[in-house]
C-alpha cells in the first residue's frame, strides 16, 4: 500500500506489517539522508475517513532506543509528502507514538513508520517542528525534475547536422539553447525560488 523513497536510492516498497494497521520500513545508514518521501503505491487506497499518520525513528544515543517523531501524514487526497529529517536527529524527544516498542536493528539504521488512523485524529495532532520539508524545498526538488526531465526528453530526439533531412515544416533549436536555459533558470532559482512569480 505505501512507498518510501530517499534519494539516490531505490523505491522501497517493503514496508514490514507490525500490526493490522502499522507499517514500519527501514533506513539504513540514516545519518546521510535529508529528506525521505512517502507515498501510496495507487493499488490500495485509505478506508474511507482514514488516512496514515508518518512517524520517523531513529536510536537515542544515550539509551539506545528508539525515538519516535510524528512528521505528517498521507490520505487518499494527499497521497504523497516530502518530509526533512536531517535536523531531527538530535536534541527532540519523541513524543507519543502508536508503534510500541519496535526497535531498529542498528545503531546507523532508522524506521519511517505508517499507522492508519481517522483523518479527524490525524487533524489534530502536530508534527515535529521542522519536518515539513519547506515550499521552497519542494519547489526546488520539482523544478529540478521538471528540467532534468525537459533535458533529456529533447535530448532524445538530438540529431547531428550531418543526419538532418531537410523538412521545411520542422524547426529546430540547438541543443546549447536548452542548456543555456537549464543552466540559467537553475541559477536563479538557487537565487531566488520565487522568481518566476515576477517573470513575464
């Protein structure tokens, strides 16, 4: 039913079932991830009312266990969150959790956890400070893909001047444009993520 994905790493679509309504995956070497999305595989969608409370995990230096921290949740209309977990690691207790006592195998190995509960419950509870990733971030992430993804479909079509047939019909842009272009709107975004606002 769910998915996790950090980046530079496959989907991980192997969430452990630890109750009827809990799901548990896990994060090994943690310590190098800053962001981690959640979201529904599309197969199985939330009963209705229902929705999935995010929590993150990782061990408590001093005692070892874990500690448990609510970062969002996910619903059959939000079927997707980007959460930022890198400034979570120290100095935030926990605070109530519906998982127990599962624990995480090692001391470089953390545990995003996903527990069905009402959406009316889900409403009221507050996720730990920071761990919405922020519009900017997000924004950010999105533009990135949109233009790697603009890249490299035009990128396909990308002919020599030597293969080339004439065809009055067709127009064709050099390829140093699309990357004159990436290369500038990546700039300014890095400047100012709300530029485009303004833009004409």
């Amino acid at each position: 039913m769910f998915g996790c994905l950090v980046a530079g790493r496959l989907v991980q679509t192997d969430a452990v079932q630890v109750a009827p309504d809990k799901f548990v995956f896990t994060l090994s070497e943690y310590e190098s991830v800053n962001h981690v999305v959640v979201f529904m595989l599309g197969t199985v969608p939330f009963p209705a009312g229902m929705g999935g409370a995010v929590y993150f995990s990782f061990p408590d230096p001093e005692s070892g266990g874990p500690v448990w921290q609510l970062l969002g949740f996910i619903a059959n209309d939000k079927p997707s969150a980007i959460f930022k977990i890198s400034g979570l690691r120290a100095g935030q207790a926990g605070g109530a959790h519906p998982f127990g006592t599962v624990a995480s195998a090692a001391p470089s190995v953390a545990q995003v956890g996903v527990s069905v509960e009402p959406l009316e419950q889900l409403a009221q509870q507050t996720p730990v400070s920071g761990a919405a990733a922020s519009t900017a971030d997000t924004l950010r992430l999105f533009t990135q893909k949109m233009l790697d993804s603009l890249y490299n479909f035009a990128s396909s079509f990308a002919v020599t001047q030597a293969q080339m047939t004439p065809n009055p019909s067709e127009t064709f842009v050099p390829s140093r444009c699309i990357v004159k272009w990436y290369d500038n709107f990546q700039r300014r975004m890095n400047q100012n993520p709300n530029f485009w606002k303004n833009s004409t």
